[in-house]
C-alpha cells in the first residue's frame, strides 16, 4: 500500500462527513448516581472518583423525539478520546450495574446514538468534541456545589428531602432557565435522578417553553433501565447521598 494512500485512509477515518439531520434544540442531562442505588442499596456503591453529578447525555431533539444513529460507520475509536478518559470516567461513567455494562459501552452508546447526529455543529464534529462539550457543561453547572451553597443548602444525606419547589427554584437561579427534574420510585418515596435543560441550537438558553411537557412525554414513555419519570409536584424528593466501595 502506498503512503499516499495511507496517510488518505487515516485522514478518512478521522474527519468523518457529517450529513445534515434536523433537530430544533439539545437537551442536556446529568444525573445523580446514588438514586440508581434505590432498587439494590446493599450490592450498590460506587468508585470513590464518582463524587457528584454525572453526565448522562447531550441529545439534539426535535418535538418529542430526536434523530438518532446518523452515521453508522462512524465508530467510536480510543485513540480519538484518550486525552479525555480519565475526566470520563469520573464525570461520564455508566451507572448501570448489569455485571456485562461498561462505561465504554455507554459512551459508544451516547456518540453512535446521539454524537453522529450533531457532527454537523463544528464546535460538536467528531467524539473528541462532543464529549469534550458535555464534559465541559458538567463543569459549569457543578451541581453538587451549587445546590448546596446559601442560599439553597440542598445537599445530599439519609434524611434529606426537599419539596419540588425548593429545587425548581434552586435550579432556576442556577441555570437561569426552568429545567426538567427527574425522579426515581421505590414506591414509596421518589428520588431525585436526573435533571435535564434545554439549549437552542446556538447553545442559548432560548428553548420553546413547551420542551418540558415534550420531554415529559419521552420520559414517561420509556421503559427499561434507568426508569426516570418527571418528579411529581406534591410530594417530597428525596436526595441520597452518593454510597462508595472500600
């Protein structure tokens, strides 16, 4: 094989063309580990890097949907991520406990799913920066010390639980914009899992009011693992502090 040819075939398989999908807006989602504990609390416990809110995807979206798998021959490749995977596995770990689910998976998951369909923004082309971008959201929005700071003081622990307004307020002043609160049932006490915000297309925290009730619907229509549903207003939520293995 000739040099040319080589050196041709290494640039395809990193500059990927990306095809035009239509989306309207991204929803960006970070979850909290100790709510996956719910349904096992004695076998659950996480590594002690996993300290705080975890990412659990950035999804362009449309309605009540999203496009999906936009590029099937645009694999997810180590090399291409290797500056990133230790900040990913503290801040982007899989939080499934299915003994065959691995974090690379996940993330194989979130890019062929859900990266390939944003390859068209320059600041999102290619799982370096896709991941990178999400990595950096979770950054800024330091859940974890900024709900706990005064004057909210929402902080995790066995006992603590807040009503829906404590944290719609919180996450309003945080965000400056209303975001989605997700839940997590035992069937007795719900748990906060999850909580979603929408940005444009520009990244602007301009979104339709209407996405909440649209991503509800998404939500509430899933099944499987996680089973995470929008917090229900007239109950008490619960926040867990993170359990960690020896």
């Amino acid at each position: 094989m000739s040099q040319l040819l080589l050196s041709t075939l290494l640039v395809l398989s990193v500059f990927q063309p990306a095809a035009m999908y239509y989306f309207t807006h991204y929803v960006y989602a970070q979850q909290w580990p100790a709510a996956f504990c719910i349904q096992d609390q004695e076998e659950c416990a996480f590594p002690k890097n996993i300290s705080s809110w975890t990412v659990h995807g950035l999804w362009p979206s449309v309605n009540e949907s999203y496009p999906a798998g936009c590029n099937n021959s645009w694999s997810l490749n180590k090399s291409t991520i290797d500056p990133l995977l230790d900040e990913m596995r503290a801040k982007w770990p899989t939080l499934n406990f299915n003994p065959e689910a691995t974090s690379w998976e996940f993330w194989e998951h979130e890019w062929s799913k859900h990266g390939t369909c944003a390859a068209n923004v320059s600041m999102l082309h290619g799982p370096y920066n896709f991941f990178k971008f999400a990595l950096a959201l979770n950054s800024k929005y330091n859940l974890l010390e900024q709900l706990g700071a005064h004057p909210f003081n929402i902080a995790p622990g066995n006992d603590s639980s807040y009503s829906y307004k404590q944290l719609e307020a919180a996450t309003k002043l945080i965000y400056d914009e209303e975001v989605l609160l997700g839940c997590d049932w035992d069937g007795e006490r719900q748990y906060l899992a999850q909580i979603e915000i929408c940005f444009d297309k520009s990244f602007q925290l301009n979104c339709d009011p209407e996405w909440k009730v649209r991503r509800s619907k998404i939500l509430s229509s899933r099944v499987g693992f996680p089973h995470i549903e929008e917090c229900r207003k007239n109950e008490s939520i619960w926040y867990l502090p993170i359990p960690h293995s020896d």
